[in-house]
C-alpha cells in the first residue's frame, strides 16, 4: 500500500563566521581598452562565484560582463579572500570586488571631472560613458578617459576589502555573530511504500530568500543541488563505522541520490535586499540543502502517522516502525 | 533601481569547458620528472606508534624518498581552528586513515611496493567511539588535554519558568548520521620547487589557508610558498581542511622534483573530514496561541579524533539551534567531543542540517498538539524585521523567512499539490 | 598495471590456445566491468588478460527449436534491447536493464556475469529460473554442458574457471504460455546492488487456471542464488488464487534465510522484503505475456 503525505522545513542561516572576522580583499584594474581585470582569492569550486564576481564588477563599472576577466585563488597573484565555506563569498567577496570596483572609479571620476569641469558627484558611468546626470550632453567616453590617464601617467587600479559587522559571542552566548541571515522554506510531498518501506519524493518546493539573486540561473542550480544533497542526507547516506572504521569507503555501498532518485526541484527565488550586501545580495550555498531533510521527515511521519527520530529514514527503518507501531493502516491482507 | 548585470543569468565562466570534460583538473596534469606519491595510513583507530622501520622500503627500485615525523624541518602540526592534527604521526595514531610515512616514486606500483614494505610497530590502545561515553571519567583519552574539546553555552530569558508557564511542551531526542561530501574529484595536489620557491597546483577551497600551514610545516616564510587553485570539482566543506598540500610540499622539497599525489576514491572517504553526527535532546515550551514560549536544547557532537571545524560547527550548531523563530527563553548547551571516530570537520550547512531536523520536528509535534496546522505556527512564531534572536541580536531588515513560507504555500495550491 | 599484457584475440580458437600456453597465468576478460575492480584491489591476481568482447561468434540472441540461444559475450545493453526477450522472455530483459548504469550495460556481458558468480547478480536470477544451461569449452578442446543449479560454489565462485575454460553460450526452453517477471530491490533507484532479487517464470494452463511449471529464484539471501522450491510446489498444488500466492509467497519467506548485514539490512527486514516481493513479482509476472503458443487473454487469480 502507498500513502502520501507532505512537509514543511523552514531554515535560516548566517552568511560568514560565526562572530569572528573573515575578510576578503580583491583587486580591479580598469585597462587601456576599457576592459577590467579582477584578482581575488576567491576559490570557486563550482558553486560560480568567479562568474558572481564579474558580473558585481561589470554591474559597478558600467562595462560588459565579457569585458572583465577574473584572475582568482592563486596565492602569488590574489590577494586572501577567505575560505570559500559559510556562505559567504557572494556576500563578503562580493562587497571587497565591488569596492575595488568602486576604488577604481573614483581614478575614473576624478579624471572625467576635471576634464568635463564638472564637480565628480554629478557624474555617472554607465554604457562605458561619463555623463552629468544635470545635463547629459556632458559627456566623455570611458575610452576617452583611459587615453587621458595613460597621457598622465594614471592607472586605474582598486583595491578593496570587506569584513562582516559583527560582534563575538560572550559566555551566555550573546553578540551579534552574523552581519545577515539567509532565510528559506521547503515543503515536500512523498510517496511511502507501507510493505516494502521505500520512499518516493513526489514534489520539491523550495523558496529561498537570497537578498539578491546576482545571477538566478546560478542560484536554482544551488537550490537544485542543495535539495538533491538533503534528500541523500534524509534518506540514504550514512558512513557506516565499526569501531572508527568506515565500512563504506566506496560509491557501490555509500550511496548518493542518483537522477533517478529525485524529482523536480521547484525553486522560487525571493529577494528582501540586504543593504550591506554587493546590490543587495546575500547567500545560498548551505541554505539550499538544510530544509530539505526535514521537510523529509516531516512528510513522512504525515504519510505515516509516525514519527522519526533518527536519520537516515531507511526503509528497514520505515518497516521496524510500522511493525511497532501495529499501524491499523498496514495491508489489511494477512500475510 | 535597475540593473544591467546583476540579475542575468549569464553563462558560468569556464561552464562550457567543464561540461564538455575540458577542463584540466590537477590529476590530469604532468609535469616533466614528476614523480607519484602515496601515504601510509593506520588502519586501526587508537595505537602508540613503537617504531617506523623504512629501510626497506628506501631500497625498492624507483623510490625516491620515504619521508617521516623525523624529516619535517616545520612544525608537525596542522589544523583550521586547532592545529591538533600531526602531518606524519610517530607518536600516538587517533584514528583510520591517520598518516604515518609518505613516499615519492617513479611510477605508481613502485610507490605501493614501498607502501607495503614500511614496518610499522604498534602498542594497540583501547579506542572510544562514542561520544557520551568519551564524556565518562573513566575513559580513554583521545588527546592529553580530555576529550571534551569544547562546551559553549547559549542563555537568553529563563527557560526554566516558559517550561511552567506552558500550556504545550514537546520533548524528543534527535540522532544524526555522519555523511559524506562525496564530491566528484578526489583530493590531489603537485608541488613543485622553483629555486627556493614551493609551488602548489591543488584542489581546494582556501589557497591562502594552505598556503600558511605549508609554510609552517615546511619552516619557511609564506612569501616562499605559492598556491594556485586548480578547477576543483567540488568541495562542500571536504576540502577545506589540509589533505594532501603538506604532504606534496614536504616530498617536493626532499626531492627536488614535482610531486603529485591523487587520493584514491577509497582514501578520499577513509581519510576525509566528514559531516559532525549529532544527539540532540530538544525541549519545546509554548503558549496557548502557539507562540513558542522557550526552548532547552543540549547538543553532542562528535568531532572524530582532531579538532578540525568542530568548535565552529558547535558554536553555529548553539546559535541556530532556535530555528528561524523568536523565542524569548533559550537555553542551549553544545558540546563538541573528540573519539577514534573519523575526523568531523565543514561540510555544507556547517551543523546547521542536524539542528533544522530537530527544531522543525519540534514545530511539527507542537502543531499537532496545539491543534493547529504546520503551516500557521511557523508563521506564528518567524522572526521578523526587529525581532531578536537567541544570541540578542536585534534584527535590522532582509528577513524574507515569512515571505518564503508564504510563496512556497501558494505554490503548492496553485499546483493542487498536496493534502 | 595490474597485469603484465593485454591481448585482444580475434578469434575462439586462438583465445583457447593462448589460455594453453600461459597454463593457468592467463585469464579471459569480458566487459571487465568486475574484473578489473577486483584486480585493482588485488583480490585477483593475473600475468595476461585475454579479452573476448569482441568476438562476434559470442555474441547472438536467437531463438532456434523452442529455445533461446545466447552468445556469453552480448552485452547487457543488448540484451535489453531485444526485442526477442522482451516479448517472449521479459525477466531476462528487465534484468539486464537492471545491471549497474548504463555505461556499464554497454560492456558488462551475460557470461561475465555469469562467470563472476556474485550471489544477486541480475541476469543470473533470471537465468536461474529460467532453468538456463550453459555450454562450456575447455582448453583440449572438449566442450560441456553444465546446468545453472549446479553452476555455482560460492560467493565469487563459479565451476567455471576462466584461465582454461570459455564460456560459450546460454540457452534456455521457452515454456508453454509462459509468464515471468523480476522483483528487484535496491537502496536507490539506478547504480545500486539489490537488497533483492526475485526472478519468476511460469508456465500457465489457462483453462484449468493453474500453473504447468513454477520457479522463483531468490538472491542475495544465501551465498548462491536460491531456488525457492518449496514455495514452487505450492503453486503448482492447486488452482490459481490470491490466496495460492500468499501461500507460496509464505513458503518463500520460511526458506529464505539472509544474514544480518550493516549494508543489505537485517534479517528479519530482508525475509519480509522476500514475502512482499515473491507476492508482487509473482502478481506482474501472471500479468504478462511471453513463452510459446501464447494466447491473449488474462488469468484470474
């Protein structure tokens, strides 16, 4: 017999240490061609934070995505962004490129106001120009500019660093230990097979409120991952010790969700902007993943009127439960 | 306002080279006279380590040096938060997978010859493994210094009055498993020498954090170490923690020629920090209009034999404790502990998975008592813009916890989902 | 390398002179899809591989006579695409859809994986209960015929040993209206060992609603595949009835006799899993059509 039953997990979640300092610096050099090239620690494994990067410093210097180039998490060229863990690199790295970013165009500013003799407040580069926002004839291309600093001997280089606000954690455990939060509600629909104890995921929702999405492809991917990943931790993952040894040490006996194993993933991306994050942005590297077992389990024990305690639900552990529980909803056939 | 980049979803630089298997990863990589390394690893969890016989194995045809404690000229030592965790063992083993000799070879066979001839002469101690038991008196010492490597304490209110003035309570203990980043690429590494120089091509999620435990080890100054992220195929928090970046550095130097070292699948699992499993005791109190009145929380984790992550996966374990919700009376205890288990360290969700399983079943049962439905006490009990938090964080704006909940409701009844 | 040489033959015969030759230090290679994890975790040791997948007289599903003929070195890829076994012969081709990962399908073979012995592999239970046989070549040039119920010792271990004999064909009877289907279980969807195997074939006598022939094979519960031959003499007793099934799936779970396992699970849990599944396998395969002379029309249980 198979029963249904859905649940919900909400979350939230620290972008950055927990109290404790976690700087991240970068470099951004506007060249002759008015391209830009970006140096920052920032290790990207895959989660697309070089991609998040670019488009902050191509969003702030007004030039084209393509225009920039990211030279990143090379010791001997970048400066230390901080780990790429917690979090935190669209936030904390975010904000250290677009100041750079910003440092590079107050060289930019500066120039443009002296040679359109207009003070530097009222100008804004967008489209690779320098307009007044008072009169918009007024105007020099960022071209134009460039030529004019290499004439004077001028490079337009930014460096910029960027720390959380926060304050460390006394011994009751009061402070402030994140300068923002990531929030985020899943709600899951399984299918429980009440003979066998297999558990089928029928349907993900997952809306994850992210201050800003930089680039949303990139954030579903995340939530998408992140859902997979807590399925697994729900459902099957589990390193297998034997007084400290893993008797599971390969991928035919520990076992991860195949493509298979998941459904669709529906993502809704909600964006309450973060004033202290790079236009607005905050996280969702770990958020993706941490409602998604819960919401599991909470499904389940819906399906099944009975609770679990313990992860990972297991159909073994699915069928034990039932059993004690004498569950009146088991098959009627008595066999 | 509007923007002209921040919003698009550009396509990921270098995306295109991954998905068509182009991107060179470090174990695709050769360099001219490099040799291959192997570690040798405990296979029990607790020992006293009475001799490391290499001279065998110095010997093999095509070993180039099998190196030792004795060989690093550094600080033997590595570790994030604690530096705990000896790079080549020769006093006491702490666990499975605990490096004790590494070896540099000519071809990969020749480095597995040398594997098995090193003789290794072991005094077996009892180990624990689990963590409340290694909290007892009476038992065996993982580290010198006792097992509890760290007890952090959250207090706000007075948690103890909310239990009396509850109409509703809900007491259950929650058990978390250990997992497994299981990310596609292994660890690997090549170290190579450019006159007094070491360079690193590496998977990893911190160059500059492994560029300051290289040149502690090594005894060098960091401006002599350079690290260069190679792609890396993945990490969630598997690849923060030091793997094989000492170990290429010390056998690159010893040698003078580039090094690489490739963990095997089974290595990468044996000898890879892992998700911290946690006991979670969890008292729920609240009131008659649903509204969570307080909450009493003690949370074991276990932190495997070093310190790793642990104390920060704790500490982020104590603040997220209450969930996304406002509750005025909390008192969380957290205690980090060391056994012969494998090594907890980051992974994705950093402690915070364990504890969303516990608060929201916790919100699940209340519901059930208090009669109401789960989506109306979350929403009763969110936090909100100047809300505060357990820890007395006055929250500012950003906080979208309700408007999640609200889009993920209407979702669900717009697709008739559901029951 | 885990071996010293490599050599693709180009045909039988010179696979057979070559295994003469090393005497003992050569040993076939098929898909390799487990042979070489094994050797690579030096739980075999091997001077010479001598690969066969190639050779196009191993490779063939054919139905001649009343029986179906199959080359030991097709492809589990191709035994799930034919459309042979799909009509006539369904438990066959559902487990060698069910064999790892695709990549895997497209070079496991049916005679590796008949060699390898492993105690659930997917088309042995098929084959299994299929009653399959299977044709031997030995290297002085002799040829046998060894039936599956006898083709296995142990976990890992078949009678047939891969550096002096050759795995030639299988070949099995088509039964009169016959039915089959395979129950598999696993901690995940794709890519995963069974915690369960169950392959059934029947022979049904429609107008008398009741069974000429009954076999179920249950893996992994004993080191070899298992006849469940109790629970086929139950099915055979009397008429076709709901009740017959539970009766016979009841026998099954008494024979079944797993070991606790910290990977597969306990005992209890796996001799339930038996229960269920000989029941719903049993439920699928009188649902389905295949074997000769079949004719349209259900049977009612």
């Amino acid at each position: 017999m198979k029963k249904r039953g859905c649940g919900i997990g909400s979350m939230w979640y620290g972008i950055g240490n927990t109290g404790l300092p976690n700087p991240s610096g970068a470099f951004v050099q506007v060249l002759d061609d008015c391209t830009v090239i970006i140096h920052t620690g920032c290790a990207d494994i895959g989660q697309g934070s070089t991609t998040v990067l670019a488009q902050i410093a191509a969003e702030e210097l007004g030039v084209n995505f393509n225009d920039i180039s990211v030279i990143c998490a090379d010791t001997g060229v970048t400066p230390d962004a901080g780990k790429t863990s917690a979090s935190r690199q669209t936030y904390i790295s975010g904000n250290a490129v677009r100041k750079a970013a910003q440092s590079a165009k107050e060289t930019i500013f500066k120039k443009g106001a002296e040679l359109l003799q207009v003070p530097e407040e009222e100008l804004i580069l967008k489209n690779y120009q320098l307009n007044s926002l008072k009169n918009y004839n007024i105007q020099i291309s960022l071209k134009e500019i460039m030529a004019k600093c290499r004439e004077d001997g001028t490079l337009v280089i930014g460096h910029g660093w960027f720390n959380p606000q926060t304050k460390g954690l006394d011994k009751r455990g009061q402070g402030i230990p994140y300068a923002t939060y990531a929030f985020a509600t899943q709600w899951v629909e399984v299918e429980v097979d009440t003979e066998t104890g297999e558990i089928d995921i029928l349907n993900v929702v997952a809306a994850h409120d992210v201050g800003k999405a930089v680039n949303p492809m990139a954030v579903e991917g995340q939530i998408e991952g992140g859902s997979v990943m807590g399925a697994g931790y729900a459902l099957m993952e589990e390193i297998i010790l034997d007084d400290g040894k893993i008797i599971n040490s390969s991928f035919s006996n520990y076992l991860i969700p195949t493509i298979k194993d998941v459904p669709c993933v529906n993502s809704i991306i909600v964006e309450e902007e973060e004033v202290t994050g790079p236009f607005g942005a905050k996280g969702v590297g770990e958020p993706a993943l941490i409602p998604t077992a819960t919401a599991i389990a909470n499904a389940i024990s819906n399906a099944l009127g009975i609770r679990f305690y313990e992860l990972p639900i297991t159909p073994e552990k699915i069928l034990n439960s039932l059993k004690t529980a004498n569950n009146t909803n088991k098959n009627q056939r008595d066999f | 306002m509007s923007h002209k980049v921040i919003g698009c979803s550009v396509e990921q630089i270098n995306g295109s080279k991954k998905v068509t298997g182009k991107s060179k990863f470090t174990d695709d990589l050769k360099m001219q006279g490099m040799l291959i390394a192997k570690v040798l690893r405990s296979n029990i969890p607790h020992a006293r380590i009475k001799k490391i016989d290499i001279s065998i194995a110095e010997k093999i045809p095509g070993v180039i040096a099998v190196l030792t404690a004795k060989d690093i000229q550094g600080e033997n030592s590595v570790g994030i938060i604690i530096k705990d965790e000896p790079v080549l063992t020769d006093e006491k083993i702490r666990r499975i997978g605990e490096p004790i000799a590494l070896i540099a070879a000519e071809t990969e066979e020749q480095a597995d010859m040398a594997l098995a001839a090193i003789d290794v002469k072991l005094e077996e101690i009892q180990g624990v493994f689990d963590p409340e038991e290694a909290l007892q008196p009476s038992a065996t010492l993982v580290h010198k210094g006792g097992n509890l490597l760290v007890h952090k304490k959250l207090r706000r209110g007075d948690a103890e009055t909310a239990f009396k003035e509850a109409i509703v309570t809900a007491e259950s203990n929650y058990i978390t498993q250990m997992v497994e980043h299981a990310y596609i690429e292994p660890e690997a590494g090549i170290a190579y020498c450019d006159q007094d120089k070491v360079i690193l091509l590496v998977s990893t999620q911190d160059p500059h954090y492994d560029r300051e435990e290289i040149a502690r080890v090594l005894g060098i100054g960091q401006h002599k170490v350079r690290v260069i992220q190679q792609p890396t195929g993945g990490g969630f928090g598997g690849k923060l923690d030091i793997s094989v970046q000492c170990h290429v550095a010390l056998l690159a130097r010893a040698t003078g020629r580039p090094v690489k070292l490739t963990y095997t699948r089974q290595e990468s699992i044996i000898a890879s920090p892992k998700r911290h499993p946690y006991k979670i005791y969890y008292k729920s109190a609240a009131g008659e209009d649903g509204k969570l009145l307080g909450v009493k929380v003690k949370i074991i984790c276990d932190t495997g034999a070093y310190a790793s992550y642990g104390p920060a996966v704790v500490t982020r374990a104590l603040v997220h404790a209450t969930g996304p919700y406002s509750i005025p009376n909390v008192h969380v205890d957290a205690y980090g502990v060391f056994t012969n288990n494998p090594v907890c360290g980051a992974m994705r969700g950093f402690g915070v998975p364990q504890m969303a399983f516990a608060h929201e079943s916790q919100m699940d049962i209340l519901a059930e008592k208090l009669n109401i439905s789960p989506w109306e006490i979350r929403r009763r009990n969110f936090l909100t813009p100047g809300a505060i938090t357990g820890t007395g964080q006055k929250l500012g704006q950003s906080v979208g916890i309700l408007e999640t909940l609200n889009k993920v409701q209407s979702y669900v009844k717009e697709q008739g989902w559901g029951n | 390398m885990y071996w010293e040489k490599y050599l693709k033959v180009k045909t039988l015969h010179e696979a057979m002179e070559i295994l003469k030759l090393y005497q003992g230090k050569a040993r076939l290679i098929a898909g390799g899809t487990d042979l070489v994890l094994q050797l690579r975790e030096k739980k075999k040791r091997v001077s010479v591989l001598v690969d066969i997948s190639d050779l196009p007289e191993l490779q063939y599903i054919k139905e001649e006579h009343g029986q179906i003929k199959i080359g030991a070195m097709t492809t589990h890829s191709q035994l799930a695409a034919s459309p042979l076994l799909w009509e006539k012969v369904i438990v066959l081709a559902q487990a060698a859809s069910s064999v790892g990962s695709p990549q895997i399908r497209n070079v496991g073979t049916v005679g590796g994986n008949i060699v390898n012995a492993q105690p659930a592999a997917d088309t042995v239970v098929a084959l299994m209960a299929l009653d399959a046989k299977v044709v031997v070549f030995n290297n002085d040039g002799g040829e046998e015929k060894i039936p599956f119920s006898e083709l296995f010792l142990g976990v890992g271990e078949s009678k047939i040993d891969p550096t002096s004999q050759l795995l030639k064909e299988i070949s099995f009877s088509l039964l009169p209206e016959m039915r089959s289907s395979l129950g598999r279980l696993a901690r995940r969807k794709a890519l995963a060992l069974p915690i369960l195997n169950i392959g059934i074939v029947l022979s049904v006598n429609k107008k008398e609603n009741r069974l000429h022939e009954a076999r179920i094979c249950v893996a992994p519960v004993a080191p070899v595949p298992m006849r469940m031959k109790e629970a086929e003499k139950t099915l055979l007793s009397r008429k076709l009835s709901d009740e017959l099934l539970i009766s016979a799936s009841k026998a099954a779970f008494d024979a079944a006799d797993p070991r606790n396992s910290k990977l597969r699970g306990n005992t209890a849990y796996r001799k339930e899993l038996v229960r269920v599944m000989t029941y719903r396998t049993l439920k699928t395969a009188l649902a389905t059509r295949g074997g000769v002379g079949d004719e349209a029309g259900s049977i009612t249980v």
